[in-house]
C-alpha cells in the first residue's frame, strides 16, 4: 500500500514539473527557460527535477510527446469502435476540439517546436511522426467513407493533412471557448473531410 501510494506521489510530483515545463516553454522558448524557474514555478527544489529528468532536452521532448502518444491511443480508440465513418469523423473532431479548448497553452507550444526545426531536430521529427501517422488513419477512414459514397472523392491523404492543419491553426486563435463558438467550428472541421448531405 505505502508503494503504491508513493508511486502515486512520484507521478504527481513529475505532472507538476511537466505543467510548469509547459508554461514557461510556451511563455519564453527554450532557451530562456531554465530549471531553476521551472523548479520554482513547479514548487520544487532544482536537484528535484533531475530526479525525474535528466536534461531539460529530456523535458520538453516528454512534455510535448506524452500528451501527442495519449491523444493517439484515444483516437485509436475511437477508431477501433467501428461505427460509421461519420460518427466517428465527428467523435475524432470532438476530441481535438475539447484539447483545443482545454490545452492552449500545449498546443502553443507544439507550435513554436514545429515553427523552429533547427532548435528541436528531434523533437520536430518526432512531432511530424505522429503528424503523419494521425494522417495515415484519417486517410483509411477517408477512403472507406470515399468508397460507400458518403463523402466527396479527393486525395485522403491531402484531405487528413488538411484537416491537420485545421486543427493546429483553431490552437493558435481558439480564444472563446464558449459553447455558441465551439459548437459552429466543430461543424466547419467536419466540412474538411467533404461530408456529402443527403
């Protein structure tokens, strides 16, 4: 029991060190953000985050890579699920919209690691990995609901890449997060993938 509760404990600690990571990473880039003002926004003392990392290279990859490989595995799920291609179109743009409303600072700070390749070549490399495995199963899905008529012909690909865009600008601007404007983009996201209307 005293185990699992210090396991516990550990984890808490580590996603409080990964959510100061990412305001000061997003707030100041990189190189102006050191460990000490991430100890001192996280509450803990400098050796502290060594114990859980070991480079603030290592940091940022994990506070920009766990979020991306647990949004993979939900829309995994959700594609696992089987149901029709537009249901699970619209669950796939359901899930985006709610990180895009509650991880704007997150996805500021994707952005800045895709906006400066030469400062994360890794990290960048690694974020497109996932961009384009996101692609690769948009793409299947687009071809089913291509091949039953339900949506309009196009390149899948070229159509998951677009509404990957979508989805990374709505981080950027997504201001108000109130249902009357987060409702109507939902709708204009699902419109990327060229839903015919019966």
């Amino acid at each position: 029991m005293a185990r699992k509760v210090n396991e516990q404990l550990r984890q808490q600690k580590r996603a409080e060190i990964c959510a100061a990571a990412e305001k000061l990473f997003a707030a100041n880039g990189f190189a102006y953000t050191t460990i000490s003002s991430i100890a001192k926004e996280a509450g803990v003392s400098h050796a502290t985050v060594f114990t859980y990392f070991s480079s603030k290279e290592d940091l940022i990859y994990d506070v920009v890579m766990e979020p991306l490989q647990e949004s993979r595995q939900r829309l995994e799920s959700i594609i696992a699920e089987n149901k029709p291609v537009v249901e699970t179109l619209r669950a796939i743009v359901q899930e985006h919209i709610k990180m895009v409303v509650e991880r704007r600072t997150y996805l500021r700070l994707t952005q800045q690691v895709l906006g400066h390749p030469e400062q994360y070549p890794d990290l960048t490399r690694s974020v497109m990995n996932y961009g384009e495995d996101f692609v690769n199963m948009l793409a299947t899905l687009i071809e089913k609901g291509q091949a039953i008529g339900i949506l309009e012909p196009g390149d899948p690909r070229a159509i998951g890449w677009a509404y990957f865009s979508f989805f990374n600008g709505a981080g950027l601007i997504f201001i108000d997060s109130s249902e009357d404007f987060v409702q109507p983009t939902a709708e204009y996201a699902l419109r990327t993938f060229g839903i015919r209307t019966p």
